[in-house]
C-alpha cells in the first residue's frame, strides 16, 4: 500500500500518533499490569507490564478498569522533564484520579442499586425485573444523581480548562527549544 498522496503535515500527525503506544490486555482483563504494544503493531505483540513502559518514550494506556471502565494511562517522564512539562503531567495525573474516583464511586453506588432493586422485585413477583420496571429504576437512579453528576461536570470542565496553561507553556517550550536549534543548525551550515 503506498501513501504517496499524503501531505507531511498529516505524515507527522500520524508519526504523533503512532508514537502514543496503545496497551491493552484480551487475555487476562484482571492483571491490571498486563498489556500489549499496539503501537509497533507491524514488530512486535508481545505481553510486558507497565514497569516496562518506564523504558519507553511513550504515553501508554492501559486496559479498562473493571469498575470505573477507565483506561488507565501511564505518561511518559522524560529525563531531563523541564517544569512546565512536569506541571503538565501532574495536572493530567490529577485530573485522571480524580475521574477515577468519581466514576469508581458512581458505578459502585449504580451496581448496588441495582442489584437491590432487582432482588425487591424477584421477591415481589417471583421473575426478573421486566425492561419497563428497569427503566424506571434507570430514570429513578438518574434523578438521585442529578446533583453529583453536576458537580463532576463542572469541576471537569473547569480541571481541563486550567490544564490550558500548562499545556500551552509546555508546547511553547518545545516550539521555542525546536526553533534555536534549527537557527543554530543553520547558521553552523552558513559558516
């Protein structure tokens, strides 16, 4: 297959992306550390732990948490991680624990309600709960979350609009790095 009509801006889109090694588990969900290199797909699929992402330069992503259904994500520390970088990554970090906190919480309140209002209804009706009965216990669960889920969405919205900043001061370093040394590297060609 070739890809000659691609232009090198959406080139380097797809190196950036492919760079983000995409990990997961079908064989063992319940070993969190277990995962699969997705990104040299071509190479290799090979099962390693999250330990060995340590030796990597890339972002990896774990397999969905049996509660929260949240992939893990295990960043990349560089070694000579400048500040702004570092900012940047414990904000993500941050905003990551405290998705998984909620959705943890949230689904565990939802699978035990559930369950309780499947066993008041057997022990009515002697049967499982029809899908009509069901949904009204949905709608019910929902009008209790209401206020909560509320609270998530706004304390979201505003974690990742103040991670704006950090990431912004992050790729402007970058930028910034890249631009003197391609200034130096031309003048070092021009002399």
């Amino acid at each position: 297959m070739e890809f000659r009509w691609l232009s090198k801006t959406m080139l380097n889109s797809l190196r950036g992306f492919f760079r983000l090694k995409y990990a997961f588990a079908p064989k063992n969900l319940h070993h969190p550390s277990t995962v699969v290199q997705v990104g040299n797909f071509a190479k290799s699929k090979e099962f390693f732990s999250f330990e060995y992402a340590n030796s990597t330069k890339s972002d990896f992503v774990g397999t969905p948490d049996l509660v929260s259904n949240l992939r893990p994500i295990k960043y990349y520390i560089a070694e000579k991680e400048s500040n702004e970088d570092r900012d940047w990554r414990l904000h993500r970090e941050r905003v990551d624990r405290f998705n998984q906190q909620f959705w943890s919480s949230n689904n565990q309140l939802f699978i035990l309600e559930k369950q309780e209002f499947e066993n008041q209804i057997i022990k009515k009706t002697g049967e499982k709960p029809t899908p009509s009965e069901m949904s009204l216990f949905y709608k019910e669960f929902l009008d209790k979350a209401y206020e909560r889920q509320m609270a998530y969405n706004k304390r979201w919205w505003k974690e990742n609009f103040v991670m704006l900043l950090p990431a912004a001061k992050a790729t402007f370093k970058h930028f910034k790095k890249s631009y003197q040394s391609l200034i130096s590297h031309k003048s070092e060609q021009e002399s």
